[in-house]
C-alpha cells in the first residue's frame, strides 16, 4: 500500500496539543479532578549534616485542617538500600523518613498533610526541629583529597599523552568550569496518589514511567503490576523528572496512611533544593597538534561533586574520546562526595558541559597554530568513533561547519580580535561544532482501527510522555503516514504505565524511538488484515481491508528495537553553532547578536516542532554561558539563590535573529525510519560558540561560566592580541 498522506511525515503541521495548551484543557499532574484529595507539603531541614535529636509535630498537629504529621517517628517501614553510596540510576528507590540522618541542607524532615495547602504551608511552621549538627562538607576545593574514581569506565586512554604532547608544535593546557545548574522546568514538580487495597494510582510529572513505575514499586515492597502512573502532559522537565524523587513517595506514603487521595506540589524554592542539578565540573584540557593542525594529543580530565548518599556524575569526557581524530588519548572523571543533595541528569548531561571545554579549548589551539577554527576541526575530522571503534552511522559535521559558515557569513570574520569594530563596540564571531549521542531503545505501541461510514480512524497506545517536545503531534503523524488516513483521523493518547512499554521521553531517544514503535503497529495492523483476506490486496485502503474481513474494529501491537546494524556502529547527532556578539569596551555590556545553528540529526519528522527545540536547546544553551549560576553557601550548605529573581535564565533580550538549518539526512543504520534525536544537540555547542565569539571580539578568554559584564571588565586580554 503505497503511503502518499502529504499532511504526514516531514511536514511542518501545527502542534495537534497546542489548542488543549492553550486553552487550559491539557490537564497536568496538579490538575486532574480527584475527589476529597488532601494536600502534602514538605518541611526541609536547616542544617546539611547531622541528626535529628528531636522533633515536636504537637502544634501543628492541633491545627485546623491538618490530617497528618509523618516523621521517622512514625513513617510506614519503606526498602532501605544496600550500599553506602549506590550509583544514580533511573529506578533508585527513595526511602524517605527512615532514619534520622540528614545528609544535605534542604532534605526533608517532616511531611505535614491538611484539608488545603495553606493550611499544610502554616502548620509546617510549627514544626519544631533541633539537631545534632556536624560540621558539613560544602566546598569542592577543601576535599581534594577525597577524589575517587567512580567505576570502571571512568578513565579511558589510547596511545601515549606525554609523546603526543612533546611532539605538537603548539599546546594548549588551560581549566574550564562549570558552576552548579539547576533545571527550573515552568511546571513544578506534583503528584496525586491514591490507593485501592495494596494498589497504588499516581498522576505524576515524571518523563519515563515504566522506570518510575519500578522505583515506587521497589520502595514499597509491591509488585510493578500493582503500580499505575499517568503523566498525559509534562510541563519541561530537563532531566530533573527522569527519576522518581522524595516528594512523589512521600504522598503516596500519605495517602497509604490516610486512606484516601493526596496531592503535593512542591514550592519554586523546592525545586533548588529537592529535585536535582547539574554538578559543578572542573575540567582540565592538554592538547597538543601540529604546525599544519593535525592533532597529536587530546586529554580531557574532569573532577566534579556528588552527594553523601548517592554517586553520580557527568561524563564529561565523553566527547573528547569521539568527536576528532588524534592518536593520544586520555580521559578521566573524579568525585568529590559532598553535603549537597545529588545531582541529576540535565540538559544533554555530560555532552553540554564536556562540549564547552574542548570547543574552546579547540578555539583556543587554533589560534595559536594561526588556523581558522573551521579548517581547524575539519581536518581533524574521523569517520571512526575511535573511543567505541566503531564507524559512525553518519557524520555530517563537516558539512554543517561548512554550511553553516556560508549561511552565517564566515568569510567576513577578522582573525586578529579587538579589530572588528561599531562605534564603541567590539564585534566577534564564534563557532562550535555539535554533537549528542543519538540512542535508539526498544519500544513498543498498540494501535488501534476502528471504521466508521467508511473512513478510518486510529488510536494510538504507548506510555510514552510529552516534556512539550510534540511527541504528540510526531505520532500522529507518523500513524497517519504508515495507515495512509488524514492526521485528523488520528487520535494520540501517551503517558499511561498501563499502555505498551516505551524508554519514555530523555537522552534524544524519544522520537526516533517512539516514532519507530508506532511504524511497526501500524506495519503489523495492515499486515495482519492482508493476511486475514487471503488474496493479493497491495493496493488497498485501510477501510477496504477492514470491510473485506467484516470487521469495524482492529488492533495490532508491535516493537521497534535496535538492528544488528545499529549495534555495529557509533550513532550521533551531529551539527555547529555559530554566534556573533557585540561587546561595549566601557561597560563589559555584551549581546548575542546573531546565530545560525546548523543540525545534522537524521529525518525530521515535522520542521515546526524541530525548530522548536532547537531554539528551547539554544536558549538553554545561551542561559549556561552568560547566566546561570546556583550558589551555595559554603558554611551551611544552603542555595543562596532560591528562586528566580536571582537565579537567572534567558530573556527575549538576550537573543535576537536565529537562524535554524536542518540537513537533509535519513540515517538507516540508525533505524529503519532514519530519525535520530533533535532537542539536546541544540544545547551542546552554544556556550563554546558564545564564549569564542567574546574572544574573537575582545581578545578576552573566559574558561569559568557564566560570562558575566565584571568578568569582561576586569580579564586581561590574551598575551599576543594586539
């Protein structure tokens, strides 16, 4: 059956949830009606180590409306785990309550549950806490010494360092930093829970629900089938939402204990202290490459935090083992075990962080060896992920730096900064290659065919969620497209644990994961009905088939999962950004003038909801090198920024013209549909571009983010610009 549906595939459709959004009709996890629900809020700790020596909940138990005052008192026995410090994973169990230990400033010590919010908000003051403090471990820079390698692939090395250094003609050996991030999706994090028997229902915010499923189950002692979550809408999540957190086990804890539905928000102050972040990262660059730029050395050392209770960390190293070609390689990462609540996956973890140092630190060689960065990385370029050794699947990095060179108006670049001047301002341009592993993970979908007056409509099925990416809108079309019906005929319900089992929505699997899984239901719908009639029926519609078998009504399951193709190869995403600032010499005062981001991310499935992504992952990207910064006080442990009037994100000011290109690219080995993930590759290369950019502007190097006015004001110029 030929698929000739021009509304599907690769065409620039409106998002199909976008009236639901807009008119408040999408229901959030907050938002669903439930009857007699109660509400939840947690009560932080004021110290980051130490233990509770007591807690008196008898004053805020005696207040109007409160129902509940869970403490380690007397909290419901939960699985407690095994290892000191196990490693992060996406279905960690959460015992919240279970002892009296606080292990960072902001943990939760108490759990106050009332008829409304205000009520929970205002007998949670009334809670009165002391402790046994000790003295916490807050800065990186006094524990050193506690560096350890986290696990086996923590170091990676190929070929000898010292000899590749001592042979380049031109070094660099420079520290890039990273300071601690925190995702601040626009909806908070929530949840209602209610039980039937030893059966737990939730509507949670959470972006992949079969892991989040096994995690709640874990932490109850109860069987997975026994665990139902529904999150039809996510409002942003960043990665802060991959995993289930304390909030979501503490009402389903409540609601267990109260017999009856409970529902928590958590506060935007919440948000800096309970669900996450990015961790600080220090990494270290030597590289080394000769007079005619072929690089002969490459290390990438990185040394970051993690929590007391619970080991992760950021391969920032990663992309130093892929993205070029050089015989001398070697990575490693470190932690430091510190009193401050985990950090978590965010925003293209690793990649984000890792791209900013070794494309400036790339920027950095190239001016020393006199090399425009662009011919620079190009003849660097490999075909062979030679961390992996593996060939990539496709690799469109040259093309994008040479594309988007020609679209961005390259060959008007000054080399000698501090000479491209408006008046009082210094103007610069800068470029950083892009990329992000592109995953494809087994999924699977149901769709379901029903006829009617003699046209079709279907239903697709997964629990796969919408973070505001247009799963919604891509699997409508991709279900239009493999049935050959209308988009309208095509109806998409996602996010229920009880629908087939996806990777859910993180890591730039979504799409081409998702996408996939619904091709093969519609594949095996069409499949089975020709089968059924017995004849040669290619070319046939759908209601035909459905007729010819006297059915009104059909479904199929089917499963996408990775080739032995796939398996054989390295797949990436691959792409360049390249920016132009502005930056007043009086005032250190600077603007994003001008980008041009080019993306090599396999097939589009729609061009109006890619875009959308690429300008959410510059956004984000702009934000990490120019503004966003979570402090924490060094005695205490506390987040000095504690909302968002001083934790600072991109406004529409601090962007202008945005100039978006995708390549045409249908990558096979990938898989069958040649899609490959879009949002985070967008993020990756933009701080690295931002920053070179103030270089090529000022003759200023920044390796420290945010790039901030006092740090223009008062850096040196580099030793060598004019």
């Amino acid at each position: 059956m030929e698929t000739m549906n021009t509304t599907a595939i690769g065409n620039p459709i409106d998002r199909i949830d976008g009236r639901l959004k807009v008119t408040g009709q999408a229901k959030y996890s907050a938002e669903f009606p439930v009857d007699n629900v109660a509400y939840a809020l947690g009560v932080n700790s004021t110290i980051a180590k130490g233990n509770i020596a007591s807690i008196d909940t008898r004053e805020a138990e005696e207040q109007e409306g409160v129902l509940k005052v869970i403490t380690y008192k007397n909290v419901d026995k939960l699985k407690e785990r095994g290892d000191d410090r196990p490693s992060f994973s996406l279905t960690t169990i959460m015992p919240i309550f279970q002892n009296k230990e606080i292990h960072y400033y902001g943990q939760y010590v108490a759990c106050v549950v009332a008829e409304t919010f205000e009520q929970a908000r205002y007998a949670s003051r009334l809670i009165k806490v002391t402790y046994e403090e000790e003295t916490p471990e807050i800065v990186l820079d006094k524990h050193r010494g506690q560096a350890y390698k986290p696990d086996k692939n923590a170091d990676f090395s190929r070929g000898d360092m010292d000899a590749g250094m001592r042979a380049a003609d031109a070094t660099v050996e420079e520290t890039y930093t990273t300071p601690i991030e925190v995702q601040q999706p626009m909806e908070l994090h929530a949840a209602i829970v209610m039980w039937e028997g030893e059966k737990v229902k939730m509507f949670a915010s959470q972006q992949i629900l079969d892991q989040a499923r096994t995690a709640v189950a874990d932490t109850f002692m109860i069987p997975k089938e026994d665990v139902q979550i529904i999150s039809s809408y996510v409002g942003g999540g960043f990665g802060s939402k991959l995993r289930i957190h304390e909030h979501v086990i503490m009402a389903a804890m409540a609601a267990r204990m109260l017999d009856r539905p409970v529902k928590i928000v958590i506060t935007r102050q919440q948000m800096f202290t309970n669900v996450g972040m990015r961790q600080f990262d220090e990494q270290k660059m030597r590289l080394g490459a000769k007079k005619d730029g072929a690089l002969t050395a490459l290390a990438h050392h990185t040394l970051s935090h993690c929590a007391k209770e619970i080991q992760y960390y950021e391969a920032c190293g990663n992309v130093s083992k892929m993205l070029y070609k050089t015989p001398n390689n070697a990575i490693s990462h470190r932690l430091i075990p510190l009193n401050i609540q985990s950090p978590n996956s965010m925003r293209a973890p690793g990649e984000a962080t890792g791209s900013f140092a070794l494309e400036s630190a790339m920027d950095e060689l190239a001016w020393k060896l006199k090399m425009d960065p662009i011919e620079f990385r190009i003849k660097n370029d490999t075909q062979i992920d030679q961390g992996a050794g593996k060939p990539f699947s496709s690799r469109l990095l040259n093309e994008s730096l040479r594309i988007g060179a020609e679209k961005f108006g390259w060959k008007n670049r000054k080399m000698q900064p501090r000479t491209n001047t408006d008046g009082n301002w210094l103007i610069g341009y800068g470029v950083s290659a892009a990329s992000r592993r592109a995953p494809y993970r087994k999924t699977s979908a149901k769709v379901i065919a029903e006829v009617n007056d003699g046209k079709v409509h279907a239903t697709v099925q997964m629990d796969a969620t919408d973070i505001g990416t247009g799963s919604y809108t891509i699997l409508t079309q991709t279900a239009a497209e493999y049935l050959n019906i209308p988009v309208e005929n095509v109806t998409v319900e996602l996010a229920n644990s009880d629908f087939p089992v996806t990777p859910g929505s993180g890591g730039s699997w979504g799409a081409a994961s998702f996408s996939n899984g619904v091709r093969v239901a519609c594949q095996n719908l069409i499949k089975e009905l020709k089968q059924k009639v017995g004849e040669d029926v290619d070319d046939i519609s759908l209601a035909d088939l459905l007729s010819r078998n006297n059915l009104t009504t059909y479904e199929a399951m089917g499963t996408a999962e990775p080739s032995e193709e796939f398996n054989k190869h390295s797949v990436f995403s691959f792409g360049a950004n390249f920016t132009e600032v502005w930056v007043d010499k009086d005032t250190g005062m600077f603007r994003i003038k001008r980008m041009v981001n080019v993306g090599s991310a396999g097939k589009i499935l729609n061009p109006k909801t890619a875009f959308g992504q690429i300008i959410g992952g510059l956004t984000m990207g702009a934000g990490m090198a120019i503004a966003e910064k979570a402090d924490v006080e060094p005695t205490h442990g506390n987040f000095i920024t504690r909302s968002l009037a001083d934790y600072h994100v991109p406004v529409n000011l601090d962007l202008a013209n945005i100039d978006v290109v995708f390549l045409p690219e249908e990558d096979k080995i990938a898989n069958e549909m040649g899609v490959k993930g879009i949002g985070e590759l967008g993020i990756t290369s933009v701080a690295a571009s931002i920053a070179n950019a103030i270089f090529n502007a000022t003759g200023q190097r920044f390796r420290d983010l945010p790039i901030t006015p006092d740090k223009v004001l008062t850096t040196p110029v580099e030793t060598g610009v004019i």
